[in-house]
C-alpha cells in the first residue's frame, strides 16, 4: 500500500481562537491537498500545562508526548506563531525544546508567523529560520507571513495572503515530492537531470 504523506500544523499562539491557527491551519490542508495526503493541526496553547510539568520530556503529559512523536514522525510540518517581543511566542520554544535534537533532520518545514502589521514580517526570517536550522531541517524557501488586516472573525479574508500561500504551495510542491518520494524526484523537473547537461 502506498505511503500516504501527513502533513502536521504546529499553531504556536497561546490563545484560541487564534489567527496563527487559521493561517497555520490552511496553509497545512493546501499542502496536504496537493501531494494527496492527510493532515491535522496542533494548538500549543491547550499543552501550556502539560509542557510546563517539568524539565525533560519524561515528565511530560501523554497528550504532549503524542504530539510531541506526532511532528517528529510527519512528512512535511507547518509551524506558525504570533509575533511576541519581536519573536515567537515561548510556549512555541517550549514545544521544539522538547523535539528530538535529530528528529527533524532534512524534514521540510513551512514557516508561517502572524503580527499586528507588516513591520512584524521579518519574524520568519531573522527568527524562525535560524532555529530549524539548528534541528537541519529542510526549511521551505517561501515563509508565510500575515498582518491582522488578512483577517475577519478569525477567517482569512485577503486574497493577497490566499495568493502567496498558493504560490508558497506550488513553488515548494517539487522539493516536498522529491523530499517523501525520492524516486520521483526528476518526474516533473527534466531540467534538473544530471544528464539533461
């Protein structure tokens, strides 16, 4: 039977409801939609108890622990999280503190973050970047960023934001593919076979 790729969303605001989740939310499913797989969204902020149990990661709840191997063994996460002090939010490195150090390893990553405005946007790069680069993961070239203004009653409203998350989707579809199947990986690129030069 064929693999059937996951698609995991890591929302980590720590109010619900939350913008971070829509976006997080949508930008999993319009993944998982288009490499034919299945997908699921995780709110940090219901963990909050449960991460803050202890130090390491046997003092942690079962429902953080399930989480926890739930992104470690996903095809392809999206992560998000609110603008906080010009980062992410705590709760949100609470969580990836607890990832396996080796875990996430050449794993493609989706960076979304929201804020109150535009001046927020850096959030994905200066911040978000850097700290999947620690875990080498795969990080996707295309963040997602969102103001308030993309929003109305929690729903994205902004078809500028519906734009670059398709664009996000269909300029990244090729690595995911390559990433989950490698065998397909010059299906759809016969200009990047070694010997089509």
């Amino acid at each position: 039977m064929a693999h059937v790729p996951t698609v995991v969303g890591v929302s980590g605001s720590p109010t619900h409801p939350s913008r971070t989740t829509v976006l997080v939310d949508e930008v999993a499913r319009s993944f998982a939609e288009a490499i034919g797989g299945t997908h699921r969204t995780i709110e940090l902020a219901p963990l909050l108890g449960q991460l803050g149990a202890g130090p390491f990661r046997s003092h942690l709840g079962p429902e953080v622990v399930e989480a926890l191997e739930a992104v470690e063994a996903a095809d392809v996460i999206v992560v998000g999280s609110p603008a906080y002090r010009a980062t992410y939010t705590g709760l949100f490195k609470l969580f990836f503190d607890h990832i396996g150090q080796y875990a996430l390893i050449d794993k493609p990553i989706v960076l979304t973050a929201t804020g109150g405005s535009d001046r927020h946007a850096l959030l994905v790069e200066h911040q978000m970047r850097p700290l999947f680069g620690f875990f080498q993961s795969l990080t996707l070239p295309l963040g997602i960023y969102a103001a308030e203004s993309d929003f109305a009653d929690y729903a994205i409203t902004s078809e500028d934001l519906r734009g670059r998350i398709d664009t996000a989707v269909n300029r990244t579809i090729p690595l995911v593919r390559a990433h989950i199947d490698p065998e397909s990986r010059y299906a759809n690129a016969e200009f990047a076979r070694p010997d089509a030069f």
